[in-house]
C-alpha cells in the first residue's frame, strides 16, 4: 500500500510542477517534468491497471498528496528564483 501511495505521489506531484510550468512558459522545466511523468507512469500501469480496490484508493490518495506538495515545492522554488 505504502509504495503505491508513494509512486502515485511522485507522479501527480510532477504533474502538478508540469502545469504550473506551463502556465508559466518556462520550456526546459516542462520537457524534465513531462519526461519524468511518464517515466514513472511507465512503472506504474500495470500496477493499478490490475490492482484491487484497494489498491487503487492507495494510489489516489499518494495522487492527491503530491498534487499539493508539487504546488507548493514548485512555487517555491520558483518564488525563490524571481521567475
């Protein structure tokens, strides 16, 4: 259960980075972070596609989890560098 939460954490934490770097037009950080978003959704597949229930819900709340925390890391990082 832990490492499903934790692999659906790094992902959507790297969406949640992907996004606001789009809005913000910043091209390199966009290329890392959608490269590093299917590198570990690669991984990730076909444990959810054929996990249980269970398994699933441990995935989304990793999921929700780092939506939150790559908000919050990447306006940091971004506030501290004055972009």
């Amino acid at each position: 259960m832990i490492k499903l939460s934790a692999t659906g954490f790094v992902q959507v934490f790297f969406v949640a980075i992907n996004t606001y770097l789009i809005a913000k037009e910043v091209y390199a950080g966009v290329l890392v972070a959608a490269f590093l978003i299917s590198l570990v959704w690669s991984f990730n597949v076909k444990r959810i596609a054929f996990g249980s229930v269970s398994d699933r819900l441990a995935y989304a709340v990793g999921a929700a989890i780092g939506s939150v925390a790559g908000l919050f890391t990447i306006t940091h990082i971004l506030l501290t560098f004055n972009f």
